[in-house]
C-alpha cells in the first residue's frame, strides 16, 4: 500500500492509501482473490462547532461462507459531528456498504445510518445514547434484514 496525508489548513484535512491484494489458497476449490484495497478520508471543518467527514474503504476480506473465498467491500459514508453545547455534542451519519462474494454469485448491500448524542459530566466523563438503523439486502433472500438498535451508557476518557 501507498498512501498520502492531505493537510489544506485548518479547515480541509485527509488521507488515502491505495494498494492491491492477493490471497491464494492451499484449498483448491477456492479460487484465488485479488483487487484493489485502500481507504480515504477527507474532513472538513466549516466552523469550529462542525465537522463533516466523508469516508471510503475497499477491502479484500475473509469469509466462511462455503465456496467464497473472499469479499471485495466498499464502503463509502459521512458523518456529521457537530457542538450544541460546551458539553453537548450531537452525530450523524449515513453509509453504504457493497459486498460482493468471490467465487460464489452473491451480493450484499448494506445500508447504515447513525444518530447519537454526548452529554459531557466532566472532562472525562461523558453520558452517550444513539440509535442506529442497518438494513441488508442480498442477492440471497435469507441473508435480508432490517436491525434497529438502541444503545446507552458512560464514556470514560483518560
């Protein structure tokens, strides 16, 4: 992999790093797999309240599902931090994830949005809650799903 840091000044910042991955198998049912990896982030500051972050990811992962022998993702999101309050700060964030199985006629569309919120009680403690909405849809109908998840609790910071 080779990579940059971006730096436009205090208000446009980032990273990316490309490279290619290979992996062969001792199993020969399994296909060799190989693409293109690398990930980016570009975040951007338009106040000093507010921070917006855009991402990408391509990956080359591992899978146990029978006849793949790996997963080309990519992934691309943005999220959205932004301060209410000295001690309240509000997220969100959207992403999109396509998974396609090597080896095997499957694809995989993921579907992610997040919401939260930190309530700071000191300098290192904050209380946080989010919600998050996951929605699967796949060329293999009972791989489908639709999640909601609720989640709180305390933060410590050292």
């Amino acid at each position: 992999r080779v990579g940059a840091d971006l730096n436009f000044g205090a208000v446009l910042t980032g990273n990316i790093d490309v490279g290619y991955g290979l992996r062969d198998f001792e199993d020969g049912s399994l296909k060799t797999a190989n693409g293109f990896v690398g990930s980016s982030s570009l975040t951007w500051n338009p106040t000093a309240l507010t921070t917006v972050t855009f991402t990408g990811r391509g990956s080359l992962d591992e899978t146990t599902t029978a006849g793949a022998s790996a997963i080309q993702n990519l992934n691309v999101g943005a999220t959205v931090t932004h301060r209410l309050r000295r001690n309240l700060t509000a997220t969100g964030g959207a992403s999109i994830t396509f998974a396609d199985y090597l080896g095997i006629r499957r694809h995989d569309e993921t579907y992610q949005v997040d919401l939260g919120l930190a309530y700071a009680i000191g300098r290192h403690v904050e209380v946080v809650g989010s919600y998050q909405f996951n929605a699967v849809d796949s060329t293999v109908s009972t791989q489908e799903f639709t999640e909601n998840q609720i989640t709180a609790g305390i933060r410590f910071r050292l």
